[in-house]
C-alpha cells in the first residue's frame, strides 16, 4: 500500500523530514508517535501535497504509484485523506454541500457518475446518526462556529462519506474529552477493512487504546528511530521520547 | 503563499470575457463631439418635444460650469469628452413596433447573449417558471420590449424611455430628475443633456407587476459612449422586481458609460432592482480598454413604508464608480443594499451606497462583499446618515473584504453622520486574504485549486447572492467564477 522510502523534505529551506522510510501495507494501521518538532505534521503535509513542502530526495508511493508527481487534489481522488488535527472554517458553504462537491469531484476525476442526491442524503443521515452529528448542523457552514470535538467528528464524518483508501489522522484526539474521543474512535474503527492502510499521528498513548495498531514508529528529528508492536506505545508513555531523542 | 504568488503571471492567461463580440451592423451616429447641436440632434432623432430639448440643453449649459469629481480612489487618464459619439443606433427607418420587425440580426446578437427577445421562446420554457419582460438596449436605443400588451393589461407601463417622452409625458415631466436632479453631479449632468435610451416603467397604485421586468444593455459601436436613463416608479402599494444586465465588446480604447437611474417609491410601495453588470473590464494585463462606468443610481422612497432593495454584482468594466443610494424619506421606509463587486486583473471599483435618512423610524441595511485579485483595487465607499427628523432610525452595516493574491487592494471609506440622538447604526467591517491554508483544505478534499477558489468565494458572497432572483443568481453564481478565473496559479 503505503512506500515511503528515504524521504527528506524541507520547508521554508530548513530540512524538517531527514531520510524518513515506512512501509503500511493493506488491512494495517501504523502509528507514528515523537515529541513536538519531530516532522509528524510535516509527513502528513508532504504525503497529501501541500505548496510549500519541499521533497529533495526520496519518493512515496501508493500502490505502487507515486504520490509526490500528483496535485492534492488528485492524491485525494486516489484516495488520501487527512484528518486535519485543525479543520478549518469554509464560510457560506454548508457542511453538506462541502461534502457533496468534494464526493462528486472526486468522483469526476476516477470518471464515476455524480452521486445521486437522494442516496447521498439517506447516507450522510446515517452516518452523521453513527458519528451523533445533529443532521442539523450539516446544514450550517462547514466547521463555523463549532466547537473543537465536533470539528473532529465532522473530519471523522467526511472521512466516511469519501471512502478514502488511504487515511492519514493528525493528533486527531487533541481536544476531545473521553466521550468525544470514543465517538471518534469507532468512527475511525468502522473504517478498518482489508483493503484500507491507516496512519495515525498522536502524541499520546490514549488514542491507540481506541484505535489499535498494528504497527508504532518512533519519529524524532524527521527519522524514524524505533518500531514495535503496540507495546511501544507503552513504554513511550511510562518513559517518554528522551531516549529517543538523544537517539536522533 | 506559493500558491497563490503565482497570481499575477496567471492572470495574464484570463480569456475568458464571453461577451466580447463586436457585431457588423448598420449603424448611424452623431457626429463625433459634444456640443449643443449634438444634442439637438439626439432631441431630433428621437422626436422628441421642446420641453425635453430644453431640459437637455438647460443640463448641457450647466454640464460646461461642473468639474469632473476625483475623490474617488480610481486613476486613469484625461477623458476626451470631444473624441466620442455620443449617439449610435442600428439603422432603421422607424423604431421597430413589434417583435416581427426587428431586424433579424439584431435578435441573432441577442441571442448570441442568451438573451431571449421572442415572447414565445420565454413561454415555451418550463411551466410555472418566471417570465422576464425585456427591454433591449442596443448603443443608443431600444430595439425591443417584450411582453408590452399582457403588462398592459394590469396597467403597468414598461417601454422605452424615448417612447415614454412621447406617450406619456406627464409621468415623465413629473418625475424625470425629480430624484436625480440635472446638476447633481458631474457625469449625472452629462447624462441628462445627452441620455439616449433606457427603461421606463410605472406600475399603478396596488398593482403587484406580474413578471420580473428587466433591460439589457449592450454597448457594441467603437468610440461611443452609451448613455442611458432610467425611470421606474411604484406608485402607492404596487411592487415590481426588475433586473439589468450589461456587456460590451471587447475593444483597446476605453469607452465611456454614464447611465442615470432614478427609482421612486411611494406609500406601501416596493421595488427590487437587481444588476449584474459585466461590462468589458479592459485588458488584464496592460490594462488596457474596458469600460468606465460611472453611474448615478438612487431611490426616493417618497412615502411612508416605501421599501427598495438594491443588488448589485459588479465584476466586468475597467474602472467603476457607482453609489446605488436610498433617500429615506417616508416614514418608517426602508432602504437596502447588497453588493458583490469583484475586481481583477487591472480594474479599479470604487462603489458603495448613501442611506440618507429624513423620515422617522427609516431603517436600511448595508451588506457589501468586496473581492480584489490580480493587481486591482477594489473601495467600498459608503454614506449612512441620519437627520434630525430621523428619529428612531436604524442602520446596520456589513463591509467584509477577500484578498486573493497580494497585489491586489481593498479599501473601505465608510462615513457616518447621526444628527439625531435616537438613530441607532452598527458597522462592522472585515479584511481577510484568502487562506492557503482553506485552499489546502479543500483542495486535500479533491477539488482542483480554481474549484476550491469558486467554493470558497461563492460561500463569501452567499449572503448577496441569496437576494438576486433565482434564475439570476445562478448566472451570478458562474460570473463570478468566470471573472475569478486565473486569479490563483
């Protein structure tokens, strides 16, 4: 699924990813877990094709299929999502409409038809229900006026209805308290199939006992130092990333 | 901003005026030049009588002692008021009476602006669907009303100014400059001394006009100025929405146009006028030609809960000066003003409104949407005022501007004036670029940067363009994409 391989990236001219190499194979969730600095949002950003990340050497695939050559929005209609650990406002667009041009665009781009309207309702009711998004505020500019946790839900919402192959969580537990984070969590859960790979980005252990990983990588100055079983989680909580750090 | 730096090298790549067509048609002019003579042969063409030459010429004398206004925030060169026709028409040997006499290739251009002229092809469209009656303007004159008899029928009015002056002088006599006085300012006295055609409409007392009423100007001769007057007036608890609609060709020298429209409103009354304006906005790099339009706009809601709403979206001319005002003067009337005014490329707007309250417990509301890219400017200028009489009046007032790109302005010069301790007026007022941020946003969403640029703007402006006719907004909805094409790399 998921190849990045040797991958240094810089922003601004100051090299933030520095030979970074990850494997997420189909079925799998990875996490990838470092103290503040370490390039964690910065991975997401260069996977998903944000102006202004620099790639200077290395390559990512997805099925064999190289990322980096494509626009954003193209990696989005192969099927990258990023879960933004900040969503942002898009005034006087309701929530529905975003989400109903964004299924239809990338629709257009893998040549599908447009989603019929009433199919597409009936679906956003259901999974707004699952995810306890009053359908209401689907009809409220998109992220306007929300509070941190339903921001996140309205990710986790979004995430459902485009059916993303690949999924990529930014610290999406950062300001959710326990139920939100619950919520949440068997959102991301209801997603996990064979054929989807998953990276989960977090500082704290508390998301993964929600989400479990297959996989947890130590990232620490644009590297990745260690890699285990969900046991590392662990361990990073009781001890922290010093000896990682140090290790970098 | 990688993105969005690519700006200005982009906007070079805007082609995308679709009306910039000049039709080959027989046309026959003033000669070139203003002086009195040129308006006595406007006043002769149209057949016009003696009181309208007088008036014309009583405007012309005033015009030669005023002073073109440069307070606004717009620059371009000297304007040879000597080097233009100010009269240009399809030749006809008479102004056509119905549909079937007008030239063919006259309704062929209409058509070609998606403009439907033929009364049955506006029938023929899906039941139930608003009608439109349309009043063409070509250069100088009218070429066609539609829908005349049916309006007829409930007794309201809707011709052509010329054809106004001749059949129903007394409406005319008494309302012409009655809002828009002669002398009022510069380009308003221009106007009145050569104004060649426009729209006239009344609409009787308690009469709700059955149809959107609307006129379409079209500016297709080289070297002219288009010159319209425009007259609509409610009288005591009638209503009428009417729309306007306007392009031009696209031509290297910049051509003048000065309209005067006049709105009066009585007791009870309401008027809904709605313009989306999309003349030749010049060329987007070296700025050259394009429209000037410089237009005096304003409504006198003469009697008590007299009510107006103004819309405008304004994305085409090169320079735009142009201030749709309310005079509140009944009481408990009520004025509004609601704008989209999109900049690109090389154009300058410098466009706002007046809510001049007189009357007691008037209230008016300001929602104005400013968009700049490429390397415009773009002024929201605006006047709410309050007199003595005025008490209890109300005004709220929403100036927000979008940013795209860096080289672009956006300016807002709102005065305030209460002159009376109960008037009660809120301002509020934002300036925010367009985000690299929510462009990355929507973009990781799947939608391709240009796309992400028409969802974000058209969310901007939703709030105005919820008040255009449906049909309207729609078309609105792809102008402002269009005019925004290019203006991100």
């Amino acid at each position: 699924m998921l190849s990045i391989k040797n991958l240094h990236a810089s922003v601004g001219g100051t090299e933030i990813l520095k030979g970074l190499t990850l494997d997420v194979p189909a079925g799998e969730v990875h996490a990838i877990m470092g103290p503040n600095g370490a390039g964690k949002s910065t991975l997401s950003y260069v996977l998903t094709g944000r102006e202004g990340y620099e790639v200077t050497k290395g390559s990512a695939t997805l099925d064999g299929e190289d990322l980096l050559a494509l626009a954003a929005n193209e990696r989005a209609a192969r099927g990258v999502f990023l879960s933004f650990q900040y969503p942002l406002e898009i005034p006087g667009v309701p929530a529905l409409t975003f989400i109903r041009t964004a299924l239809n665009a990338q629709r257009k781009a893998r040549g599908e038809p447009e989603v019929a309207a009433p199919a597409f309702l009936k679906l956003a009711r259901e999974k707004a229900a699952a995810l306890k998004i009053d359908f209401d505020m689907l009809k409220r500019a998109l992220n306007v006026g929300f509070s941190g946790g339903e921001k996140k839900r309205m990710e986790i919402l979004q995430m459902a209805m485009l059916e993303p192959r690949f999924l990529i969580l930014d610290e999406t537990d950062s300001g959710l308290d326990i139920d939100a984070l619950k919520i949440v969590s068997e959102g991301v859960n209801a997603l996990r199939s064979p054929e989807r790979g998953m990276l989960v980005i977090t500082h704290y252990q508390r998301l993964l006992d929600h989400i479990r990983p297959d996989r947890v990588h130590v990232l620490s100055a644009g590297r990745i130092v260690a890699s285990g079983g969900p046991e590392l989680a662990l361990e990073l909580e009781r001890e922290g990333y010093d000896k990682y750090a140090r290790a970098a | 901003m990688a993105a969005v730096s690519k700006t200005v090298e982009q906007v070079g790549e805007l082609e995308s005026y679709k009306h910039g067509f000049v039709s080959d048609i027989e046309q026959e002019f003033a000669p070139k030049g203003l002086s009195a003579d040129t308006v006595r042969f406007i006043s002769a063409k149209k057949g016009e009588p003696d009181w309208m030459l007088q008036w014309r010429l009583e405007a012309y004398e005033r015009w030669l002692v005023l002073e073109q206004p440069d307070w606004a925030r717009v620059e371009f060169p000297p304007i040879d008021y000597q080097n233009s026709y100010y009269y240009a028409a399809p030749s006809t040997k008479e102004g056509p009476k119905s549909l079937d006499e007008v030239d063919p290739e006259l309704l062929a251009i209409y058509a070609k602006l998606g403009i439907p002229l033929k009364e049955q092809e506006v029938l023929a469209g899906v039941e139930g669907a608003p009608r439109y009656a349309v009043d063409a303007v070509f250069d100088s004159v009218s070429v066609v009303t539609t829908f005349k008899k049916e309006l007829a029928a409930v007794g309201v009015i809707f011709c052509s100014m010329s054809e106004a002056i001749r059949e129903h002088p007394e409406l005319v006599r008494k309302y012409l400059g009655s809002v828009v006085p002669v002398s009022d300012n510069f380009f308003a006295c221009l106007n009145s001394a050569v104004f060649s055609d426009g729209s006239f409409v009344y609409i009787p007392p308690g009469v709700r006009c059955p149809m959107e009423l609307s006129t379409y100007f079209r500016i297709n001769a080289a070297e002219s100025g288009q010159f319209e007057r425009t007259l609509i007036i409610a009288d005591k608890g009638a209503y009428c929405s009417y729309l306007e609609g306007c392009t031009a060709p696209m031509r290297d020298e910049n051509q003048l146009h000065a309209a005067v429209v006049e709105l009066v409103i009585l007791d009870d009354a309401e008027i809904k006028y709605s313009t989306v304006q999309n003349w030749y906005p010049g060329d987007p790099v070296t700025g050259k030609g394009g429209i000037y339009n410089f237009v005096t706009k304003r409504a006198d809601c003469r009697g008590d809960r007299a009510k107006v709403s103004w819309t405008q979206v304004e994305t085409g001319s090169a320079i735009t000066w142009k201030y749709p005002s309310c005079v509140l003067r009944g009481e408990s009337s009520v004025g509004e003003f609601y704008s989209i005014a999109i900049t690109n490329g090389r154009q300058q707007a410098d466009t706002g409104t007046k809510m001049i309250h007189l009357g007691a417990n008037t209230r008016s509301r300001i929602i104005s949407k400013g968009i700049s890219a490429g390397r415009s400017s773009n002024t929201y200028r605006g006047l709410v005022s309050a007199h003595p009489k005025a008490k209890g009046a109300r005004n709220f007032t929403q100036c927000d501007s979008l940013l795209i790109g860096k080289d672009c302005g956006a300016h807002t010069v709102p005065y305030i004036e209460a002159r009376n301790g109960s008037a009660k007026f809120e301002h509020e007022a934002t300036t925010t670029r367009l985000s690299e941020d929510q462009l990355f946003y929507v973009m990781q969403r799947g939608l391709s940067q240009e796309e992400a640029v028409q969802l974000l703007v058209n969310g901007f402006v939703k709030e105005v363009l919820q008040e255009l006719p449906m049909e309207f907004a729609v078309e609105a909805q792809k102008l402002v994409a269009i005019s925004l094409e290019g203006s991100v790399g």
